[in-house]
C-alpha cells in the first residue's frame, strides 16, 4: 500500500528550494568575487560592482546560470508567498486583493534578474543596468508589502522572522537608494568603492529577507506536491517483479 502511494505522488520541502536558491546565489557572488580579483580585474582592497564581478570566465557562464536558475525558484517563490499570505494573514478579502497584488511585484523581479542574468555587462551597459535597478527596487517593494501584511496579522509568522525581513528591507532600501544616490552624485572613479559596498548591502540583505521565507514553509510543514495518476500508478505497482 505505502509502495502505491509512493508511486501515486512525490513531494519536496517548498523551504529547500527557497535555500538552494539563496545558498547558490551568495556562493555565486562570492565565488565571482574571488575569480575577478584572482584575475586582476577589481582591486582586492575594493568593494567592486557586482555586476563587474560577473565578467571574464568562468564567471560569466556561471552567474548567467545560477542567477538564471534563481529567477526561475523567485517566480515560485513569489507565488508560494502569495498562498502563504491568503492562508495564514488574510483576515477578509481586501487583505487577499493585496496579497495578489503583492505578487507583480515577486515576478517582475524575477523577469527582471532573469534579463540582468542573460544580459552581459560588457554587452549593453544600460540594458543590463536598467534590470539590475528593475530587480532591487521590485524586490524592496516586494518584501515592504509583505512585511506590511504580516504585521498587520499577528501569528502569521515568528517574531524573529519578522524581525530579520524589516531589518533586512531596511538595509536593502539603504543600500539601493545609497547606490542611486551616489551614481548620480559623483563618478564612479571618485566613489567606486562605496558604490560597490551600497549594492553588495542590497544583495545581501535582500538574501537574508528571501532566506527567511523558508523558516516561514517550514514551520507550516509547507510543500510541493506532485500527483500522478492513482491508476497507472496502481497497474505499474501489480506489474512490478
């Protein structure tokens, strides 16, 4: 019986994808980071822009396929929010409008880091900067309005949790508007370094907000499930040797 069930449906932790997403992304960066200062094109005293990071190989093939990779989980992820938000801090209606709402702004991020990935630096500057800004100021927007949802609903995650993603989108909001600002203000030669450091704040913190996410799932047992046809399933099971 528990072998026809077995083959009738699968399932996987909806927190272990939102981990190997974040976890993929931090070693890319980290690693990308590594290999540019190794091959002497960012100063190892300097807090460079990521996105220069990205250039040379094998850098370059490898940012494409896990920022790529995460685009694809951030779509998910945005639409599992989405559930998580009408199950467990939607007290009427308005607050599941919002939460749908919300959403848009989830899966422009994640078209726009899907267009950051596949657009190189070297290859149109202005593009690829115009997804990049699209996907930190659409990921600020994100975590503000589902922060502002969840604490307008107490109990609908832990007060750690909540915690870490306003301090998170605080720090992500900083860093964005610090990058923005200074871009502006000055030429890069002049502030390169706190340039770089303004945006790697925004990365980061808005890791650390999406990793949370998965100590949300796992503390409501959330996962995905994938159903198979219990018939087949039945037939193939009296088959087997």
């Amino acid at each position: 019986m528990n072998r026809v069930r077995a083959l009738e449906q699968a399932e996987m932790r909806a927190s272990t994808l939102v981990r190997l997403a974040t976890v993929s992304v931090l070693l890319c960066v980290v690693f990308t980071y590594a290999m540019a200062t190794t091959q002497s094109r960012i100063l190892s005293d300097a807090f460079p822009v990521i996105s220069e990071t990205f250039l040379g190989k094998p850098q370059s093939s490898v940012s494409e396929f896990i920022l790529g990779w995460a685009s694809l989980v951030l779509f998910g992820m945005s639409w599992t929010v989405t559930t998580y938000l009408e199950r467990y801090a939607s007290r009427d209606a308005s607050w599941r409008r919002w939460a749908r709402r919300t959403t848009w702004f989830g899966y422009a991020a994640a078209v726009a880091l899907a267009l950051t990935a596949t657009i190189n630096y070297d290859e149109s500057f202005r593009a690829h900067i115009t997804a990049a800004f699209g996907f930190l100021f659409s990921m600020v927007i994100w975590l503000a309005l589902v922060i502002h949802q969840l604490r307008r609903h107490p109990n609908a995650v832990s007060e750690l949790s909540l915690r870490v993603k306003t301090a998170a989108c605080v720090a992500a909001g900083s860093g964005v508007f610090g990058f923005l600002a200074l871009s502006g203000a000055t030429t890069k030669e002049k502030a390169y370094s706190w340039i770089g450091a303004c945006e790697w704040i925004a990365v980061l913190a808005i890791l650390l907000a999406c990793y949370t996410v998965s100590w949300d799932l796992d503390a409501r047992g959330a996962v995905f499930l994938v159903r198979f046809d219990a018939s087949s399933a039945s037939v193939d099971a009296d088959d087997a040797p």
